[in-house]
C-alpha cells in the first residue's frame, strides 16, 4: 500500500492518537457515564499518554457538558477536546465546556456528501460552505486550536470535500479529519481519496491530517493504517473498539500494529503501552461492554496458547508463536498480592501502584470491602483490588445499597429471596418473592423492597482472576426511571455479587433520572424568561 500511495502529509514518524472513547464511544447504544466515570477514565488516558482525549459533546446536555468541563479542569497532559456542530450555540458551548483546559482543542463538524446534505441537512453544498467557514472562524477566535471534519466525506464527492478543507484550512483549522463515518471504506479506496485530497486542497499538506473510520465492515484498523501510509498523522479511535454501531478503531489494535510493525511502516505513538490492560478493563467496567475472549491485543486468549505444539514452542522460547510480550500491553500486572492481615497503609499504596489515588472516606470504605473479601478469599491481587475499587467510583450520593439478603435455592423447590435495602433517603426497605431462579427472586425481592420497577436487558457474570476462590464480577444493563443504566458488583459469592450489581444499576439509573429533571427545570426556566408576560 505504501508503495501505490506516497506520503505526502505532514513531517514526522510521530502518530497522534485522539481518542473520542468519551465522545463517539459514549453513542454506543446503553452507555451511559456519569461524570466521576468520565474523569476516571480520562485520568487513565492520560496515564495512557493519548495525545487527544475528545471529552464529549457539550450542547447536547448539561450532563455532558459538566463532564466535559470537568474533564478540562482535571486532565494535565493531553489536549482536552469537545465536538460541536456548525452551529454558534455549540461552538459556544464546546468552548465554554474546554477553556479552562491547559491545551484546549474545538472540533466541528459538518457533512459534505450529497446524501446527508439532501437528507439530513435538507441544505445546498454553498450553504455548507458558508458554514464550515463561520464555524472555523469562529473557533479560531476562541482557541488556537480547532479540527475540521467533513463528515460522511468517503461517500462524498472528492473534488466538493476538498474544496470544504480547503476553506477550513484557510479559516485556521490546524487539523482535518476525514470520517468514514458509516464505515464504507476500503484501505486503498481510502488511501487513494487522501491522495487526491492532498493533490486538490494542497493546505493540507501544512496541517495534520486525521483519520476517523467506523468498523461496519470490520476495517476500521486497516482503513486507519491506510490513512497513516498516506499522509495522516492522528487517528481517532476508542479504547475496545466502542462507538456508533459496530464502534471505531480500536485504540489499542492501532497502538500495538504502530508499535509491532515499525520495523515495516517506521511510525509509532507517544503510548504508553503497559497501561492498555487497564484502560480495556476499567473501559469494559464502566460501559459494562465486555471484551469479546478472542479480541485482538486485550482478549482474554490474546496471549493464550491452546494447541500441544503452540504450547511447546512458547515454553521452549515466546517468540515461536507470540509477536508482542504481554508485559508490553500490561497484562503481567497482577503481581500486588494482599490478605486479610494487610492494613489501610498497604492497601493506599497498593492502589497508588495500580494508579487509584483514594484517601479519607474513599479510603475508608474501599478498605471496608477490602477487608470483607480478604477475609474470604485468602490473597486479593491486583485485579481483585482493582476491580474492587472500581465498582466503589460508581457509586454517586443518591444510592440504593445492599443490607443482606436470604436465598433459598433447590433443584425440587422453587426459590425465594429476602432482601433489605438501604434506601436512598437512608431508611431500610425490605422485599421478598419468588422467581425463575436465585438470582432472578433476588431482583423481584429488591424490585418489590425498592417499589421501582425495572426491566433487566442483560446479564454477565464473569471471574476476575483464574482459580476457584477468584472473585465473581457481574455486570446488569437495566431500564429504571425511565433511564437504560449500567451497574457492576463484585464480590465472591456470585449471589451477592448480582444484587450488588442491580443495586448499582438502579442507583445509576436514579442519578441519571435526577440529573435529567434537573435539566428539564433549567430548559423550562430558560424558555420562561425568553417568553415576554402577558
Ligand atoms: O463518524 C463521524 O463522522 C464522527 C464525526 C463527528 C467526526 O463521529
Ligand atoms: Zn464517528
């Protein structure tokens, strides 16, 4: 491909990475992250060392613009981003959700291919030129740094598309981005439109190029190599592959083939490679998406050998059958071991080790469950203890929390669950009822301890580490408040592990519930004092 394609982009051997996993990751259909998930997972980012984090889309709610904002104000490395359309009030918006960010970056966008200009937009190509120019210009006049992206633009006419770059180049865009947003590209067709951008918006040449490609028809990685042969120096990508639909690049697929092959291509990224485990694994926790075994690079049998033969050779010498060492993606790193013995010391700087700052009450309670599962299970590991730690972040002020339960199961009875719940007013509800099985009495007993009623859309228990006394991590996706929300539970008993699990999802979906009336109140008052009186 390199030789059918000369780069003509910009100098360097250095790819930016820019993740949107907060942004186009965040479409993915019932993910939903609060704020505190938000900065978490961007803290790690950081730890990462992406060079981009595209923190969300500030007009489209208040919610998403305070975990933008929030984002900004937290995050010391990389450039802190927010997506806004062409539009005035959502380049205001993005601007007043980044500026206080130490590298602030706006990235509008507009479409230029006809089918999304008839359809959609309902416009003409002039008018989207018009707006493309007033909405980089005005982006410029706010930040030094703005991306432009042509959206839907492999389905566009080329010469049209160009022509928008063109202007957006002019305006001050200090990076173009070139979406396949509906993942209908192939490498060399993707390679060969770069080209012939390149060629009739020659601008382009002194900006960085981007690529954005979506994995409809699973190329998103080939279609963002493609892009790097030929000229482009940023992908865009989210970590486990997540975003509309079949999702986005995979982070840590483009990182490792940058990093693997350099020996081939000469390119690399500023990552920090060690940190990918832990991102997939905190990512995959707080979307509840999990990671398919066989997922390139951050699978479970990633590094798994199966067959007598392969198993020979990797024992014999890694390289007979394994292109990348596991130490380099961080999957070694459960080496922290602590048991029951250990004290609050051990565990705060544990959990410094694995990146987790936590101190006073947020010590306190993680040590709290510390202590309730170490006294189960004789050694917590690294992954225990992250995992542990992390079902705690999810926790927001208004939540229902687990005060015990009883569970009779049999093969030649029917079950039933007793549960109490703490509430989130602090009073103690309790619920009974029967159900298709244990765990399905145990959320009846909360849906009838808590009165609120919730459709379960999906259910995952899964091991955190290997061996029988491993702790059991469940994962519920449920409808409640009229909201889809997320929980995780952990624990090593898989009963209790689900019920701590709904509890958070319920909890989840109440703050969200309560974060969107707040919203309502605030569009209501608005449209109150716009409205002249009698
Ligand atoms: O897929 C897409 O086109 C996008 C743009 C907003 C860059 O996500
Ligand atoms: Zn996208």
């Amino acid at each position: 491909m390199s030789e059918q394609v000369p780069v003509q982009g910009a100098e360097g051997h250095r790819v930016d990475i820019f993740d949107t996993t907060l942004r186009d990751g965040e479409q993915s259909p019932g993910i939903s992250l609060n704020t505190r998930e938000k900065v978490e997972i961007a803290q790690q980012l950081g730890r990462l060392g992406v060079d981009v984090i595209e923190a969300g889309f500030p007009i489209t709610s208040p919610g998403d613009f305070e975990a933008v904002e929030a984002i900004a104000r937290s995050a010391e490395g990389p450039v802190i981003c927010g997506l806004a359309r062409t539009h005035k009030a959502d380049i205001d918006a993005a601007w007043n959700a980044i500026k206080d960010a130490h590298r602030p970056r706006i990235h509008t966008f507009i479409s230029t291919s006809d089918i999304h200009i008839t359809h959609q937009l309902q416009t003409t190509r002039d008018d989207v030129k018009g707006q493309a120019r007033a909405a980089v210009a005005l982006a410029r006049s706010y930040c030094d740094d703005v991306e432009f992206s042509p959206m839907d633009a492999t389905r566009a006419d080329v010469e049209f598309t160009a022509e928008v770059c063109a202007i957006a180049v002019a305006e001050g865009a200090t990076v173009v981005n070139i979406p396949d947003t509906v993942g209908y590209t192939t490498p060399d067709e993707y390679a060969r439109y770069l080209a012939r951008l390149y060629e009739l918006a020659p601008g382009l040449a002194g900006i960085r190029l981007s690529v954005h490609c979506h994995d409809d028809l699973g190329l998103a990685v080939a279609n963002s190599y493609a892009g790097v042969l030929a000229g482009a120096r940023q992908v865009e990508c989210a970590v486990n592959g997540i975003g509309e639909r079949a999702g986005n690049c995979s982070l840590e697929e483009i990182v490792m083939l940058l990093r693997t092959r350099s020996d081939a291509h000469g390119f690399d990224t500023g990552c920090e490679t060690r940190e990918i485990a832990r991102t997939s694994r905190m990512v995959s926790r707080f979307t509840g998406y999990h990671v398919q075994p066989n997922k390139a690079i951050v699978g479970r049998n990633a590094f798994a050998h199966e067959s007598g033969i392969h198993q020979d050779g990797v024992l014999k010498e890694r390289t007979t059958y394994e292109i990348m060492d596991a130490r380099d993606v961080g999957l070694d790193s459960n080496s922290i071991v602590l048991g029951k013995h250990s004290g609050r010391h051990a565990l705060r700087d544990a959990l410094e080790q694995l990146g987790f700052k936590v101190s006073g009450d947020a010590l306190n309670e993680a040590f709290k469950r510390f202590k309730e599962i170490a006294d189960r299970k004789k050694q917590v590991t690294a992954l225990d203890l992250e995992a542990i730690v992390s079902d705690r972040l999810r926790e927001g002020a208004q939540r229902y929390e687990l005060g015990w339960f009883d569970v009779e199961a049999s093969t030649r009875r029917a079950p039933k669950a007793h549960v109490a719940v703490t509430m989130p007013d602090g009073s103690t509800a309790e619920g009974e009822s029967g159900g298709d099985g244990p765990v399905d009495a145990i959320f009846g007993a909360i849906r009838v301890a808590t009165g609120v009623e919730s459709d379960l859309r999906q259910y995952t228990v899964s091991a955190v580490t290997e061996g029988e006394d491993a702790l059991g991590e469940v994962t519920v996706v449920l409808r409640a408040h009229e909201r889809l929300a997320s929980g995780q539970g952990v624990a090593t008993d898989i009963l209790e592990a689900s019920a701590r699990a709904y509890l958070r999802a319920l909890s989840n979906a109440l703050e969200g519930a309560a974060i969107r009336e707040a919203e309502e109140l605030t569009a209501e008052a608005a449209t109150e004092r716009a409205t002249p009186g009698p």
